[in-house]
C-alpha cells in the first residue's frame, strides 16, 4: 500500500493510491459480496444524510459537485 522512494541517505513512503480509491475499492467489495445488492443500496442511500444525498445526485447526473459540498456532511 506504500510505495518507497530514495531520499537523502533513507527512504520516503507515500501511499500508493489515494484514501479515496481505497475507499471506493473496500465500499465496492462489501457490494460484490452481499447477495441483496439492491437492499445494500437502499439502505446506503436511505442513511444519507441530505448533503451527501444531493452531493450523490449531483455525481450521477455527471455534475461535479461544488468544492465546498465535498467536506460538507
């Protein structure tokens, strides 16, 4: 999960994909994994809170959310 590169007489690490894309990826995978893909979903979706709801909408319908919606919740 870290990728290594020389540095001065060490190493630096930083992470090899962002927190987002793990994210995703682990969110993706608790899907793939349920048999009631539809109940999942509706469940996600019904504890949304109205900012995330409409931040969801807005990338569904291929809108880029505004900046200060993305911290929001």
């Amino acid at each position: 999960m870290l990728v290594r590169h020389p540095e001065g007489r060490g190493y630096a690490y930083e992470p090899a994909r962002d927190e987002a894309s793990h994210t995703a990826d682990r969110m993706r995978s608790l899907l793939e994994a349920s048999p009631d893909r539809r109940a999942v979903l509706a469940r996600f979706v019904s504890e949304l809170s109205t900012q995330d709801e409409r931040m969801l909408h807005l990338l569904l319908s291929g809108e880029d959310p505004r900046p200060e919606d993305e911290n929001s919740g």
